[in-house]
C-alpha cells in the first residue's frame, strides 16, 4: 500500500500521542470524490421508504454533529446547550415554510438556510455571554442556557406550540423542474446536496487562520492572548459558525418531519450530540461523521430491537472512554496505520478472538438484561421471553446460570485474548517506529 505508507509517513508529531496530517492533494480528491459518490448512489442500492428516511436523518446528524465538532474537537468547548441552536433553526425553518405556503415567494429548499442564519443571529446575542469563560464554566453556561431556552419552549407557545410544536407542509410554494420534495427520494437528495457543501465548507474552516487560531486556543489560549489575539473574541466567531451550521441541520430536519417541538431545543438532545460526536471521534474531522450514521443507527433501530436501548448505549459510551477516547474514527486511523506499514495481517487472529469472545461476553449480558427488564415491565406477559431465538425464564435458575456463565466464560477468555493481543499490538507498533527511523536516515 504505498500510497497508504507515504501518508502516514507524512505525519509530523504535534506532542504525546497526536498526529497532525498532511495528506497529498490527489489524496483529498480521491476522498471527496468518494463522498460525493456515496451521497449521490446509496439511495440507489438501499431504496425502501425506510432505508432513504434513514439517510436522510443520517445527512442532517452529520451536519449537526460536525458543527458541534467546531466546538468540541476544534475548539476545546464542552458544550451541554447545542441543540438550542439547531432547534432554533428548525423553529425558523418551520415558521419560514408556514409562510412559504401563505405565499411568501421563497424555494423551499433554501429555508433551511434561513434557519441557519436565524441560528447564527441567536448566537450573536447568547454567545458573547456564553464564550466569556472557557472549560467547565463555558460547559456550566451552556448548561443554563439549554435549559432557559427549553423553559421558553413550553412558556411562549405563540412561537413555540406549546407541547404540540408547530407543523408545515414541505410541499409548498414553486415547484422547479417538478421538484416538490414531497417524495422522499426528492428530500433525500435536497438533503445530500447541503450535507456535502457544508462538510465541505466545516473542512475549509478548519484549514483557515481563524480556524488554525481556534486549534490554538483550545490548546494554549494563554499564548494566545500574548501574541495578540483575544481568545474570546476567536471563540465568539467560531460559536456563531457553529451555530449557523446547526441552524442548518434543524431546518433540514424540519423539512423532513415537517413538525418541530420542545424536544428539539433540550439537554436530551444535547447530551445526543455530546455523546455520538465522541463516539465517531472528535480528534479527526470525520470522526462526527460516523457520530451521526451512529446516532441514527442506535435511535432508530437499536430501540426497535430492544427496550433496553439506552442502557446499551449507556454502556458502550462507557467503555469507549475507558479504552478508546479517541472514538471509532482513532480506532480505524490506528489499524491503517499499521496496514500501510503491512502489520495489520499479523493481528487478524487476534481481532478474531477478540470479537468471538466478546459476542459471548455480550450475549450472555444482554440475557440478564433483557430477563430483568423482562421482570420490571411485561410481569404480566408471564416469566417467558424470547432472546436471540432461545426461549428464557425470567424466574428459571437455569437461565440464570446459564446467562451468569456464558458472560463469566466470554469475559475470561477475552481478557486472555486482550493481554496477548496487547502484546503484538506493542511490537507492531515498535517495528513501525523503527521502520520510520530506518527510512529518515537513509
């Protein structure tokens, strides 16, 4: 792989354990162009009504979890009150399209910019407040504001709706080329096309001197200030950005559920975005990108699976901190790393081992999950329950035992798996530094 190999040779060491990457320009085509294809043919391969509302929500989390990246991963800003700018923008989008269908001579498919702009001027007027202090303090106003806004929600129902939110038609105004968005394919793409261009323009952000500065003040802000720049003022712009990309996202959404509600201006949500960007991986820009297909995948069908969804997810968030905070995007990054180099083959036995014993591990945890909640909610439905095709009883020892002992069993033999699969992980990694070494000095 020797395209692989030069660009991680290309990596120039920033400090302990972070790599800064300057990827070669056929490179950055290769990887947009495949974006772009990916957007424009995967309605084509998965094309039931559910598969493209799934994309669709899969396109507006990616936007909203890259604007939370401008803060989060770009900026060092741990924010609790994002969703108030992405359910403002909704709340715009919806009130834009109402009057779009009273005959306001506006394109549906630019309300959602109308939404982000709103967004933006809400953060003109909030974030000079909110950025005034960093870390936990900014963490601790954003908090507060989350919760003003979603008070507001339920005590201004004029603009709000009240409980009921408020409802619009997409499938109103002019209608260009015969495009009324009603079908959902028409959405989806409408939906692409702004999921592109603004991944494309966060990108561009993060490549120019104020995005560079914002890299800066998260790390030394202090430095900063000495060579001239107020740190506040580089993390004021860079909030209204955010938010405007976050408008964006929620006139999208409003769009394509065509009702908006208290419940998209609330910590709820906010803890949403907190937890998938993190998950998809805040160090690298397309780590939010997985973050949204995940928060998708879990909200959508992983709740459909199981009752115990959150817990599920509570436990998995949990575990990524402890073992692997750099999120999934870290995770795939470390094993390119080692396939550009041609380790990668000799750790495949153990991500099998890992992976077999962890399913055990897994399954029989998730039965004495599912038994318990079997107990505390569907009692009158009797002890039975179905799980993974075997039938269990809630008050039978024997499922009891045997769910306690496959996840003893699973857990025992993945950490025999773990330490050895440490051990080659080590001397992969040795071999690569000495590889590097060996080929800068020849």
């Amino acid at each position: 792989m020797p395209f692989l190999t030069s660009f991680f040779l290309r990596f120039e060491t920033r400090r302990a354990g972070a790599y800064m990457v300057h990827p070669m320009d056929l490179g950055r085509w290769i990887i947009w162009g495949t974006y772009a294809l990916i957007l424009l043919l995967v309605p084509l391969v998965f094309t039931s009504s559910l598969s493209q509302t799934l994309l669709s929500q899969m396109g507006i989390a990616i936007i909203v979890c890259l604007s939370y990246n401008m803060l989060l991963g770009q900026g060092g800003m741990l924010s609790f009150g994002h969703a108030v700018y992405s359910g403002m923008g909704a709340f715009l989008a919806m009130h834009t399209l109402n009057l779009v269908s009273d005959g306001w001579p506006l394109p549906v498919s630019l309300t959602p910019l109308v939404g982000g702009l709103c967004s933006a001027l809400v953060a003109v007027v909030l974030g000079w407040v909110t950025t005034k202090k960093a870390a936990t303090p900014f963490a601790m106003i954003t908090l507060g504001v989350g919760e003003l806004v979603w008070a507001m929600a339920l005590m201004f129902p004029e603009f709000f709706g009240g409980e009921g939110g408020i409802s619009g038609n997409r499938v109103a105004g002019s209608k260009p080329f015969g495009i009324s968005y009603g079908p959902q394919i028409q959405l989806y793409y409408l939906i692409a096309a702004y999921t592109f261009v603004c991944t494309a323009l966060m990108y561009a952000f993060t490549r120019t001197p104020l995005g560079r500065m914002l890299n800066a003040v998260r790390d030394n802000p202090e430095r900063v200030a000495f060579v001239g720049y107020n740190p506040q003022v580089v993390r004021y712009i860079s909030f209204i950005i955010a938010a405007f990309f976050a408008g964006i996202s929620g006139g999208l959404a409003a769009l394509n559920f065509e009702i908006v509600t208290s419940e998209v201006v609330s910590g709820y949500r906010s803890g949403a975005y907190l937890l998938f960007t993190f998950l998809g991986g805040a160090t690298f820009f397309f780590g939010p990108i997985l973050g949204g297909i995940l928060m998708v995948l879990a909200f959508v069908l992983l709740s459909e699976f199981t009752k115990a969804w959150l817990l599920y997810l509570g436990l998995i968030f949990l575990f990524m901190v402890m073992y692997a905070p750099g999120g999934v995007a870290a995770l795939l990054m470390m094993n390119l790393r080692l396939a550009a180099f041609g380790h990668l083959r000799r750790l495949w036995t153990c991500y099998l081992g890992l992976a077999g014993t962890a399913l055990v591990a897994l399954v029989g945890a998730a039965a004495m999950v599912e038994m318990v909640y079997h107990l505390q909610l569907n009692v009158a439905m009797g002890p039975e329950l179905r799980f993974m095709g075997a039938t269990l009883n809630a008050h039978g020892v024997s499922s009891w035992f045997g769910a306690v002992y496959t996840t003893v069993t699973g857990v025992g033999l993945f950490e025999l798996c773990r330490r050895e699969f440490v051990r080659q992980w080590g001397q992969a990694n040795e071999d690569i530094e000495q590889e590097i070494k060996r080929r800068e000095t020849a």
